[in-house]
C-alpha cells in the first residue's frame, strides 16, 4: 500500500499542475476579455470627447465664416435637409435657403459671393458651448450665445445678442448642424445700448420675412428683451448628466506579467481619459451656471455647487451651502428678473487643470458683464478662479469666486468714473466676511493664478 502511494504521488503532482495551467489559462482568457472590454469602453469614451471638440469648433467655424459673409460656407455646415429658425420669422429648410438667410441678414450679395460690402461689420461671436453627446455618438445637442457687433460704417453701429439651440448629426464620421433655434434677444443701436431698448410687439419679426417668407412658422412665438425670455434648454431641469465624467477611481495593483503590464497600460490610459473628459465636463458645468444666472435662475445655480460648496462675488462675502448660496445669488435681482433686467454674464476664455487623480479641478474664466436695470445700462468685467470636485461622477462647484475689475456706465464706459464695488449685504448677510480685501478699476487688482507659466515651468508674481 505504502508503494502504491509512493507511485501514485508523481502522477498527483501532475495532475495537480495540470489543473493549476488550466485554471491559470482560464483566469488569463478572462484577463484578457475584461480588458478587451476595458479598451472598447475607453474607445467609446474618446468617441464622446472628440465629438465635443469638433462640435464646438463646428460652431466657432459657423462664426468665422459669418463674420465675413462666407454664407454659402456657414451654410455647408448644415446637413442637406438642415433647417435654421431665426427668431419667429419661421424655420428655413435646405442648405440653399439658409445660405439665403443669412445673406440677407448679414448684409452680403447672393450674385457677389463671399463676402461683405465695404464698411459692413458683422461680427458674429460664438461663445459659451454646452454641449451634450448622445450615448450612442451619432447625435448630438448644444446651447450657444452669440454676441454681436453689428453696423455700416458712418451710418449705424448696433450690439446683438442671442441664444442658439442646435442639434447635431454624424454623418459618414462627419458632425454637422441638423437643427438651429436661433432666438434673438435684442438688436440694439450702439447710442444708449440695451438699457434703452423699447418694448416689442408679441410674435416680432424681423424685415427680412416680408420679402423672404419662411418655409414653415415657428412652433411658441416670444417677446425679445426688455421682455424677459428664458428660451428652452435641451437638457432637463436641475439635469447634471450634462456635467458627468468618469468617476475617480483608486488604481489597483496589477501582477507582474504581460497582461498586468497590459492592464496598467489602460488604467493610465483611463485616468487620462477621464481627466479629459473632465475638462469637458466643467466647461458644460461653467456654461450651465452662466445660462441660470443670465436669467435669474437662482435655485438652479445653487444646484451645481456641492453641499459644502461656497460662493464669492466681488466683495459681497462668502455664502456657504446651496441655501445660503441660492440667498447670496439673489443679490442680483429677483428670482426670474423683472423686464427691462439684462444680466449676462459671459464665460469665455477657461484655463482648466484637473488633478492627477481626476479627483477635484481649479479653473480661471473671464466673464465681460452687460447689465441693465431701471433704464440703465452698466458695463462690468472680472475674473473667476474656482474650485471643482467630482462628485461620483458629476462635476460641482466646490468654491466659485468672482473678482471684479470694473463697473461702469454704459454711456461713459470703462474710461468714465466708475463704480465701487458692493460691500456685504445687511438684508441678506453672507456667512463669512471677503476672503480678500481690494479695489476694483481705476486700482490693479492681480488675481492670483491657480496654476503655473504653462512654457517656464515658474510660479506667477502676484504682488
């Protein structure tokens, strides 16, 4: 008997290692197929953020091209059964008949192509993307502002202001304009500005209509500004899918082999997706808070902050939490504003950096105010440097601050005298006093920068 064991005991060794290769060989295939998915889900994911890239620049294209009277241009941007609905004159179809349209609203010449006649200015700037992608990557949906300098050398000279609402579709790997709602806000002479313009009749329509009747009407007739006009969002209310990104993941430890090798390869490849995926996701987030507060949407601002989050405007204080910060966003005015209330607050030019672990974000925006209110107009600028969190997923504010350069009379503008900046509220005190103490215009107030010169490598100098 104890032979027989002493036999049998190489063949159990054997037994035992071939059993150890196959279950080594299946844990392998299933290495190997969860990785697979793992490469298909960061390839869908690139798919998402390159849309957004080239749906914007499809957008700023559309304002070049605009911005010269290459109208057959901004037209070929459209899908061949394209349409355009230009304030409530009506939706135009087909790539000829917007070529059309905006000709005539640009100024230009159907027989003399491209371009403007001489002192024509129609400068047509696309500002503020939020854009969403569909889950499957073939379509697609944004909100635009343009503002627009407007005029004819020696005779007139007007501001512009409106809301775009696109669609978007994919075609042949090509993204192109399927739908554009363009509603105009106002068309305003340069002499008095916004602030001076007078009430419109409901269901307006431009001088263009008369002679060039659209295709079809438009679905809701509105009132431009001084009328206050909140056009739809194609996103839902209090919606933050719009700001999601990847959640922050801890990266696991990896086994020392060809595939763990393989593995680490796309945890990195991942977290550097994500994190520019996040970039994305907080240029929707800041857009989204400038649409809200553009129209005096308090309770929605306040959403986009975590529960811990804070806001500061100029020297007001800091409001901490989505009450307190919803109280200290009604500084500006009445939930929904009243007529004859312009508030716009414009998000351009971000630097954003994300942290290593896709974790938290700081980003600097410029915002160039236009405000209006009791038949004035005011003219404001300033500088946010802000704080981000990603919160399972869903970027939020974790401190908003703004700091104002300037604020001054529409008429005299930023040369005349200017105004102060508002010290903290008696009626609705914030929760902590300014963090810091300064002066706008005429005194240089240096905001601190969040990151270093992106070429030395070196700190800053604030002063």
């Amino acid at each position: 008997m104890t032979s027989l064991r002493n036999a049998q005991l190489p063949l159990l060794a054997l037994l035992l290692a071939i059993a150890a290769s196959s279950n080594a060989a299946q844990s392998d295939a299933s290495r190997l197929t969860a990785l697979q998915a793992r490469v298909k889900a960061i390839d869908a994911e690139t798919a998402q953020v390159e849309a957004v890239v080239q749906i914007q620049r499809l957008g700023r294209a559309f304002g070049y091209y605009t911005d010269k009277g290459y109208f057959g241009e901004a037209a070929d941007l459209f899908t061949e059964g394209g349409t355009f609905q230009w304030g409530n004159d009506g939706i135009y179809k087909g790539k000829a008949r917007i070529r059309e349209l905006l000709t005539r609203h640009g100024g230009g010449s159907m027989k003399e192509a491209p371009g403007l006649p001489f002192g024509r200015l129609n400068l047509r700037m696309q500002l503020q993307p939020m854009v969403t992608v569909a889950a499957d990557g073939m379509t697609a949906s944004a909100r635009w502002r343009e503002w627009g300098l407007l005029g004819q050398y020696r005779k007139a000279a007007y501001w512009g202001d409106a809301i775009i609402e696109d669609r978007y579709v994919k075609e042949g790997g090509v993204w192109k304009i399927t739908a554009r709602q363009y509603y105009l806000n106002f068309e305003a002479p340069y002499q008095g500005g916004w602030a001076a313009v007078k009430p419109g009749a409901a269901g307006w329509t431009s001088d263009v209509v008369k002679s060039f009747p659209p295709d079809a009407p438009t679905a809701t007739a509105y009132r431009q500004f001084p009328a206050v006009f909140v056009a739809p969002y194609h996103y839902a209310d209090g919606d933050l899918v719009a700001v999601r990104s990847r959640p922050p993941v801890s990266v696991p430890k990896r086994p020392d082999d060809a595939l763990g090798k393989l593995e680490s390869l796309a945890d990195a490849k991942e977290l550097a997706l994500g994190r520019a995926h996040s970039v994305r996701a907080i240029e929707n987030l800041q857009a989204m808070y400038g649409y809200y507060i553009d129209k005096g949407q308090w309770k929605k601002a306040a959403t986009l902050f975590s529960k811990s989050g804070s806001y500061e405007f100029g020297q007001s204080g800091v409001y901490i939490g989505n009450a307190s910060i919803e109280r200290g966003l009604s500084l500006m005015g009445p939930a929904g504003l009243e007529d004859g209330q312009l508030n716009n607050y414009v998000m351009v030019q971000p630097i954003i950096h994300i942290s290593a672990d896709n974790r938290t974000a700081k980003a600097r925006w410029r915002s160039d105010v236009l405000l209006a209110r009791g038949g004035k107009g005011r003219w404001g600028g300033g500088v946010y440097e802000n704080e981000y969190v990603n919160d399972k997923g869903t970027w939020k504010f974790s401190q908003l601050h703004y700091y104002v350069t300037f604020w001054g009379d529409y008429d005299q503008g930023w040369a005349g005298k200017p105004f102060p900046v508002d010290p903290p509220s008696t009626s609705v005190p914030p929760d902590k006093p300014p963090s810091v103490v300064y002066e706008s215009f005429p005194r240089l107030q240096v905001v601190p920068y969040h990151y270093m010169n992106p070429v030395s490598g070196k700190p800053n100098t604030v002063e």
